[in-house]
C-alpha cells in the first residue's frame, strides 16, 4: 500500500500543482482556483467521515460555520489577532464535532444523513439569535480601525493560505489512507459489527473521524470568514457548501485520496466557469450536475484508474475504464 | 487450574420470550465445550451475550476471574474472548490480508506491520495465504469461513466462541476444520464451539450442553450426551424414537 | 372577545386549526413515508412535486380556465408520470447503491425542480380563490372553513386507500413483496424495477393530490419545498417508516402542535417545532415514535 499511497499522493501533488498555477493568472481564475483550494479541503474533510467510515454526513458545513463564527467572534468581540483565532477556531469546531458527535453517529445510513442535516440548520439558527455572534445582522471581522485588527492580506494571500490548507488536507487523508487509524474506520463502513468483534472501539473511532473532519472544515471556515470579512448565518450555514462537498467526493471517488482533489478541480471549475454565461437558467447548473454525475459515476473517476484505490498491496489490477465505468453503473442498477 | 471462562446463571429475556434461561457453564485452557441444540434453543443468543454483542437480563460473564458482564464487544475482545460468526461478516472490500490485520492491530495490540506479518501468518495456518491480496468479498463460503477463523485467531484469544463455522462445508472441509480446531485446543486456547456436525462435536468436545428453549437440557461427555434420549427427541421429534444420530 | 371564554375559543380555535391542517401535512406525508418504506430511498424531491402539483393545479384553473377540479386530477396525472420517469430513468439506476447515491439523486432532482420552478413562476406567493374559497362554517366561537374540513376528508379517504389497495390489490401485494426482500420478489416472477416506478409513481401522485389541496386552501411558492420535505420527513419518523396510518397519526399530531405553538410561543421557535421533534425521534426512537416501522430493516442501511 506504500508504493500505490506513494503513487496517488504524486498524482494529486500534480494536481494541485496545476490549480498553483494560478498565482499567475488574472482575479477572475484567481478566484476560481482559490475556491478549487476552498473545496479540496472541504471535501477531504467529508471524505473522512463519509468517504472513509462510511457515514454519510449532510451536515458537515456546521462545522464550517462554527470554525468561521469562532474566528468572527474571537477577533470581533474578544480582541484576538486573526492568526491567533485560527487554531483556537480549528479546534473548537473539533470539539463541538465531539460533542454532537455521539448521539448522531448512533444513527446509519438516511437516519444519519438528515439528522446531521438537522444538527447544521439547529446550529445556524442558533447561531441567528446569539447575541455574541451579532444574529442575522452578521458580524464583521476588524481589518483596520484603532482597535485590536488584523490587516487584510489581499486576494493571492488567500490563494497560498488555502492552498497551504489543502496540501495540509491531502497529506492528512493520505496518511489516514496508510494509517491504523483509517483501516479501522474502513472496516467500520464495512461492517461495524465485525469491527467491533476485531478489537476496534467503534464510537471513539467515529466520534475520532468526526473531529478530524470538523478540525479540516473548522479551518477551512476560519479563513472563509477572514477572507470574506462579514458572516452571516446564510454565508457560513450554506446547505449549497455541504452539497458540494458530498458531491465532489461522490464524484471523485468515496474513501479514496486523490477522488476528492480531482472532483474538486472539475467540479468547482465547472461550476464556477458555467456561472460566467449567467443566465435565468444558471441555478439549474449545480442539480443537473449532481443528478448526472451522481449516476454516471457512482463510485467516482478515482475508480476509473488503472488500480484501483484502497485495494491495498497485491490489489489485482483492474480492466480498461470504461469497462469499469459500466461496471460500476451495472453494479448498482436494479 | 482456574477457568479462562466462567458464566454463570446466565439470562436473557426478548420482550415476553425468554432466550435464554439460566445457563451455568465453565471453560478451562486447552478444553472445547460443545454448544448444541435445535434451531431456535438459544445456542446464538448464548454467544452473542457471551461475546458482549448482547448484554444479560441476569446473570454473569467473567474471563480469567475479571467479571465483564455487559462490557461491549471491542472490550471482550480485547480481553481474550473471540469470535465467529454463523453469517459470516467479512469487510468485504478489505484484502483479506487486511481483514485479519484489523483484529490484530485493534484487538491484539500489534503496530501496523507487525499485525501484517502476524496475519500472514494465520492466513496460512488456515490455509487461505494465496488469496492474500483479494478483496474479502470475492471469497467463497468455505474460505470465508476461512477467514472468519484468521479474524478471531489474530484477536490473540483465550476464548474462542465459534458459531456453526463448520455449517454449510463439504465433508473433507469439515474433516480439515476439525483437524485445525483440534491443533488449536492444542496450543492451549478454550473453545466454546457451536456446532450442528455431530461428528464433530464428538471429535472435539470434551464437555456438551444440550439446549433446548432456551435452558440446559443436559450436559456431560460427548458420548452421553449424544445418546441421551432426550437429546434425540429433541433432535428429531418424538415420532423418531431410538434414531441415533 | 375579551376574558375567559375567548381564551377557551382561541384554544378550540387552534385545535381545529391544527387538526384540519394536519390533514393536509398527513397527506403531503403519506406518499413520502410509502416510498421510503417501500424502496427504501429517502425522497428529497418530494417537497418539489407537492409544489409543482399545486403550480400545475393553479395554472390551468386560474391561467386556462379549466375547472379546478379538472385541472387538480390533471395535476396529479402529470406528476404521477414524472415520478415514475424519474424512479425508471435515474433512481433505479443507483437502487442498489450506498443509500447516499439515491439520497443525493432526489436531492438534485429536487433542487432542480425548484429552481425550475422559480425560474418559470418566480418566488411569489400564490393563492387560488375560487368560488367556495371562503366559504366556512361557524360551531359555537369556532370557526371551520369548508375546504380544509374537505382536505382532511381526502387524507383520511387517501391514506385508507393506500392502506387497503397495498393489503388487498395485485399491485399492492407486489409492492409489499418487493419492500420486503427485492431479490425475492424478482424470483417469484415481480417486474421488480417496473413496481419501483410504479411505488414512486404512486408516491407522487400522493404528493400531487396534497399539491392540488395546497393550491385549493393555502398559499404556496417554491420556497415551500423544503419545508414540505423536512414535514414529511418528521411525520414519516414519527408515525413509522413505510406505515401509512402512522402518517395520518403524525400529520395530525404535528398540524395540532404547530397550531398550538404558534399561539402561544413567540414566532421563531414556530419554524423549530419540526426540527425538535424530528432530532428527539431520531435519537431516541430511530424506529418511530407513534407507529412501528413497516420494514424495520430499513432504519439501518
């Protein structure tokens, strides 16, 4: 598993290398690979609860929202520089991950998927009334002004640092992939029973994978709420957010490493580029592309690869694309 | 020499349905106890409470003298006492090297490659070395079984609770089964080994119980207990009388 | 109205309100709570053909002028159609998928309906007024207007129907089959994916029938969508997955404690109610609250 680990973490290296050459490029595909770097590290996060344990969260931007929240509220009511909030929001979204995490990860399948969809839409209401997070009204992080503030670093600043976020990302999931840690959590999607038989603590696994996750994504929001400079509830609670992340894993290859860059890159700039030729029918792009991604590709382009993921060592090598890709279509039809 | 398994006045109750009713029994090092019974006696609700994947309406479970009555699966497992299940359960898109690796790792403690190497190991203890690489779900029943067996062995068990790992095998599968079973006793492990093949059960066992609706019917040697009346009837109704199996 | 007898009124009042509008959420449920019982898929569009019902509905009624009646079946027959389109065409593609592939197919399918829909009718609310719109009736201080106390008549009649046609018709026993075990159905000779079509189809055309009542009593827009889909999901959880009479029970139950929140709790915890009931059910009783689960494997996986 080494080598192919070896191997997919080159590919996806190129990858991103690709998306870097955008620090040569104009604002509009700036901002374009700047969101491909948004989403890599949104959906690795996904990946890991979903992907990897095989729970598949639709309410993973509550952790999104309340790493950007905490970075909001401990730079606009508490004082602290942004750099200083960013961990501190990290880890707070983890151990709210850890908090909320046990009586939803009780739950399989459908069950699991809408109450975590309930658990974002309770958070962002709750964070709509809170008098520390400025309600709907929103809430503003200080650039300038006498007071405590951290100087906004511009475009290409947000570019590296989320760029640096995502190579963060890759390499934790690429560990993960190697690691005990996510063969238990493989087994976990497999069948939790037998993991459980094979000596592995199941909750403390999963609640584990949960704040994993929640640290990426907590992260991810932290800057998001930087870089936008105001949050609301609707900014940060986007259900549109969530949706993108399952979709680009789906898409890209669930429980893979190198699935969640390449959707992505494809994903984010397919969407990004079709908004340019706005037109009344621009909000259909994103659920056409759901609906037929999600059918053509069940088991991701990952998978298309001529080995495939997380075979593990001596995985047999598989037939040529697109006998795979029917394969994978074929599998799965009733 | 004190015994590995101790179970004492074990039941267990489903609404108004009583499963299993007051089992008493003692596993020692080295021994095999014989589970048997009709379809529907309780012979897998005695393993699941036994194994932490139910937990008792009364009564105790203690391994080595700790009592771990109630304590979840992973928690047993860890303490010694393993199993397999009748279904079988691999992680089927697993390599079957990795599937053995798990329960190595997490229930027996090794770090990552160690636990390869003690899977490979037992993959070739059983017999299943040459399909290593291939996903656990490609696997045929009798290397399933197969499997199931590497999983529970790389736990490092004292207890080996096996739920009918010989059903569904062909007879020179069973006649391999017991032969490995046997050098398993060997090595020093308990086995509680629920089981249909009644020559097996003759082959192996040391002590049998006999359930039926959910309590001991009787219980003794595997040649008493076999020829028990009883046991016969209980088998094979009451229009069989004096049908041996 | 002033002092005790007002206060008593306002909670009769609310009580009615509440039961007559639970008919309608019973109804805009039960064909949610079939489908995933049946197919095991959580319908996430489900929402989006209630609407779509109560657009088509109102279009030829109050656009081309068809009797509203007419123009309601119509409906209904439209979006019948559509859901066994989309169950043949797509759903049955991923049917034997992770359950999150068709999760996110009807998610998309939803959104893509709603968006459409904004786009062709804009986000505005709508009210058909007809004739008998207004007409109500007075018992005591109460007040009962007569085309919701015929809402409620349907979702009683409706969810009945639905109960005896799957007890005692060809079709019925087909589609229990395949909810029970698939492969098995298909063995004994059951055109398993032409009865998934037929289930959601069956599904939607329950969807359309409550859509057709929401344009006849209410006011809607596609806004309307989600929460039409977040009540199916609470009444599908609360009253058993797959139990149809369990979804009259919890569509009334849910219409009553709305009713009754919303006159007396400040109005945004209102729009928390469903939330609260739906995080309570599934943490405490994943299997259903009112009812059992028809199929109870399917609270798993």
């Amino acid at each position: 598993m080494e080598k192919t680990g070896r191997r997919w973490l080159a590919g996806s290296a190129a990858t991103i290398a690709l998306a870097a050459g955008g620090a040569a490029l104009p604002s509009q595909p700036l901002g374009t690979a700047t969101s491909v770097l948004l989403f890599v590290t949104l959906a690795q996060s996904w990946n890991i609860i979903g992907g990897f344990a095989g729970y598949p969260s639709f309410g993973q931007v509550a952790f999104f929202g309340v790493g950007g929240y905490c970075a909001a509220v401990l730079t606009a009511q508490v004082g602290f520089s942004f750099w200083a909030a960013l961990p501190a929001s990290a880890a707070f979204a983890a151990a709210f991950a850890a908090v909320v995490g046990p009586p939803l990860l009780r739950l399989r399948g459908n069950a699991f998927s809408i109450a975590t969809l309930g658990m974002a839409a309770g958070t962002r209401e709750l964070v709509a009334i809170l008098g520390v997070t400025g309600g709907g009204a929103g809430l503003t992080v200080p650039t300038f002004g006498p007071g405590p503030h951290t100087a906004y670093p511009g475009a290409l600043a947000f570019y590296w640092a989320y760029l640096a976020l995502a190579a963060v990302s890759l390499a934790v999931v690429a560990w993960l992939s190697a690691s005990r840690f996510g063969l238990a959590l493989r087994a976990i999607r497999a069948d939790e029973t037998a993991a459980e038989s094979a000596g592995v603590a199941t909750t403390r696994t999963k609640v584990a994978a949960l704040a994993l996750s929640a640290l990426l994504a907590g992260t991810a929001g932290a800057l998001f709420a930087f870089q936008q400079v105001v949050v609301f509830p609707d900014s940060m609670f986007d259900i549109t957010t969530t949706t993108l992340m399952v979709v680009i894993v789906v898409v890209g290859g669930r429980g893979t490493v190198a699935g969640p860059v390449v959707g992505a890159v494809v994903f984010e700039t397919l969407v990004t580029e079709l908004h340019l030729f706005a037109s009344r029918l621009d909000p259909l792009i994103l659920p056409a592309l759901i609906v037929v991604g999600v059918v053509l590709l069940p088991d991701g382009v990952a998978h298309l690869l001529p080995v495939p993921p997380g075979a593990g060592r001596g995985g047999t090598p598989r037939a040529r694309p697109r006998a795979v890709l029917l394969d994978a279509v074929r599998r799965y039809r009733l | 020499m004190t015994a590995v398994l101790e179970v004492e006045s074990l039941t267990r109750n489903f609404g108004g349905l009583r499963a299993v009713d007051e089992v008493t029994f003692s596993l020692r090092r080295g021994t095999v106890l014989g589970l048997i019974g009709p379809n529907g006696a309780g012979k897998s609700t005695v393993v699941n409470l036994v194994t932490g994947h139910l937990a008792p309406t009364r009564g105790r479970v203690r391994v080595g003298g700790r009592d771990v009555t109630g304590a979840p699966p992973w928690k047993l497992v860890r303490a010694g006492v393993a199993r397999t299940f009748q279904v079988v359960r691999p992680f089927e898109d697993l390599t079957v090297l990795d599937n053995v690796a798990v329960s190595a790792m997490y229930a027996a403690g090794f770090p990552a490659r160690a636990a390869r190497t003690t899977a490979r190991r037992l993959l070739e203890q059983v017999g299943l070395a040459t399909r290593a690489g291939d996903p656990a779900g490609q696997l045929g029943v009798a290397d399933s079984r197969r499997l199931e067996l590497a999983r529970a062995l790389a736990t490092h068990p004292r207890v080996l609770v096996l739920d009918e790992i010989l059903g569904g095998l062909a007879q020179r599968e069973i006649a391999a089964g017991v032969d490995l079973l046997a050098a398993l006793r060997e090595q020093g492990i308990a086995i509680l080994l629920v089981e249909h093949h009644m020559g097996a059960v003759r082959a192996l066992c040391d002590r049998v119980i006999m359930l039926e609706r959910g309590r001991p019917l009787t219980s003794g040697p595997p040649a008493e207990v076999l020829s028990d009346r009883r046991v016969v009837r209980a088998y094979l109704g009451a229009r069989h009388p004096g049908t041996a199996p | 109205m002033a002092g005790a007898p007002s206060a008593v009124t306002d909670l009769l009042q609310a009580l009615v309100d509440g039961l007559l509008e639970g008919g309608l959420l019973a109804l805009v449920a039960v064909g949610f709570t079939l489908v995933w019982g049946v197919l095991n898929e959580i319908n996430l569009a489900h929402g989006a053909l209630v609407v779509l019902a109560a657009y088509l509905t109102w279009e030829l009624s109050a656009s081309a002028g068809l009797n509203p009646l007419l123009a309601g079946l119509t409906a209904i027959a439209v979006v019948a159609a559509l859901g066994y389109a989309l169950q043949r065409g797509l759903l049955n593609l991923v049917a034997r998928a992770p359950v999150l592939l068709p999760l996110l197919v009807t998610f998309g399918a939803g959104l893509l309906l709603r968006d459409a829909m904004v786009a062709a009718f804009s986000s505005d609310d709508r009210t058909l007024v007809t004739a008998y719109s207004l007409s109500a009736f007075r018992v005591g201080g109460v007040y009962l207007p007569v085309l919701r106390l015929w809402s409620l008549v349907l979702a009683v009649t409706l969810t009945t129907g639905v109960a005896l046609g799957l007890r005692h018709t060809r079709h019925g026993m087909a589609i229990r089959a395949v909810g029970m075990d698939r492969d098995a159905a298909r063995l004994v000779g059951i055109p398993v994916r032409h009865v998934y079509a037929l289930t959601f189809a069956a599904g939607a055309a329950l969807a359309g029938a409550a859509g057709a009542m929401v344009a006849a009593v209410g006011t809607f827009s596609p806004v309307s969508t989600d929460v039409y889909t977040l009540e199916s999901f609470v009444i599908a959880v609360v009253g058993g997955i797959g139990n149809t009479s369990g979804a009259l029970a919890g569509g009334l139950a849910l219409g009553v404690l709305e009713a009754l929140a919303g006159q007396y709790l400040p109005g945004e915890l209102v729009s928390a109610i469903a939330f609260a009931v739906l995080l309570l059910a599934l943490v405490l009783r994943p299997q259903g609250i009112v009812g059992r689960a028809r199929y109870s494997a399917r609270v798993d996986r």
